[in-house]
C-alpha cells in the first residue's frame, strides 16, 4: 500500500520525509503552503484530518496524526531491528520517553515563546517564565545528549528524529549556548538522506 506524506512546507513533517529518506521506503509527498500572513496551514488540510496539521501520514488506508506516533509506526514496520533500541531494555523506556518529551514537554515553551511574543508589551510579564523554561527544556536536551551524538545508545533513533526539530530551534535561537545541540542538528542536515527530504520537501528554515 503506497505511503503519503501530507507535507506542509517548512514544518516538523520534516522530520518524516527525513525518515523515510532514511529507510529507503518508497513515499508520495502532497504539498501544502502556509498563508503568507498568518503562517497557518491552508483549509485544504482539513479535509484530510480534522486539525488541518502536518505532518499526516496515510499508510494501509488510514490517516495517521502526531508526528510521534508517524515515527514510531515507521521506525517498527520499516526499520529492520535499527532505529529502536531492543524491546525491553533500559534504551527502550528512555526512547519512549523521549519520544514523548519532544512534543509533550519541548514544544511547550517554543510555542508559548512563538504566540507569546506576538502580544508585544500585552505579553512582556509572561516571558521571564517562558525563557526560564524554553532555557530548562534546551539546558536539559544539551545535557543529556550523548557523546556518540545521539539521545539513545550510540546509533540513530526514532527519537532523534523526533528531537531533531526542538534541536533545531534551539541551535538557530542560541547556538552559542547549547553547541551539543547544534552540532546534532548540523550532523543530521549534512546526512545524504536529510538533504534528499529537504530537494523533496522545499525550503527549510533557511536551508
Ligand atoms: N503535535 C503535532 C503538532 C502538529 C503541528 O502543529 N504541526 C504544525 C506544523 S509545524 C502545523 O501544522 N501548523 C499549521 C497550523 O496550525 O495551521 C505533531 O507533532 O504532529
């Protein structure tokens, strides 16, 4: 069953083009574009899932949503035993919580920085707080990177993949302060297969 990408340009569905880059799996990328004035994703996404998000992932005649779960699925079906660490393994549970970490707890601060700021003066009394923890959340990503340059064991992993965008971020908002961080995400933009995702997906955050 051929697997679509729903790929909104310069977004976290890079990630999942990276990937699928990765694993040599065959894919079709539908393209949206943000509204040149308000960022957002065009309606045409909500007629493929309700929330009109990207990316959304349609495999065995399903649509599938979260850019966690998208990596998951693609890391077990398509990853032949790499990408995962060892079921049961202490690697294991550190990649589950990981994977959850990155859009469970990372993305908070960087999208309450992102709307917050918006508000101007309406918002300043906020932002110590939202710097305080965009810094705990990158401090904590920069500390825990391994030296092998991966977040779990010594190899690549569905959870670097999901990582790489709050690593991403971090190295183009402060790359001075959280050089492990940027390193990983220059080590992840020179790979063959990010740069065949970047050729098929569009411009990305100024790459
Ligand atoms: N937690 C979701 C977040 C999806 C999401 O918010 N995607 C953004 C792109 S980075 C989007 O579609 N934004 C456009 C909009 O909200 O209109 C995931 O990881 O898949």
């Amino acid at each position: 069953m051929a697997i679509v990408v729903h790929h909104l340009n310069n977004s976290r569905s890079q990630r999942v083009l990276w990937l699928l880059e990765e694993l040599g799996v065959d894919y079709e990328i539908r393209h949206y574009q943000r509204d040149a004035v308000t960022n957002l994703a065009p309606p045409e996404l909500k007629a493929v899932h309700p929330l009109g998000k990207s990316p959304l992932l349609e495999i065995d005649g399903r649509v599938i949503e979260e850019s966690g779960a998208i990596v998951q699925v693609l890391c077990e079906r398509y990853g032949n035993g790499a990408w995962l660490p060892e079921p049961g393994s202490d690697d294991a549970l550190r990649h589950l919580e990981l994977m959850h970490f990155a859009e469970g707890s990372a993305m908070t601060p960087i999208l309450l920085n992102l709307y917050v700021a918006r508000l101007g003066e309406a918002g300043a009394p906020l932002m110590p707080r939202i710097h305080e923890q965009l810094a705990a959340h990158f401090g904590y990503l920069e500390s825990i990177l391994r030296p092998s340059g991966h977040f779990v064991g010594d190899d690549w992993t569905g959870a670097d993949v999901m990582l790489s965008f709050p690593a991403e971020i971090a190295a183009m908002q402060a790359a001075a302060t959280y050089p492990g961080l940027a390193g990983f995400a220059a080590a992840i933009h020179a790979r063959p297969a990010w740069q065949a995702a970047r050729a098929k997906g569009g411009p990305y955050f100024g790459t």
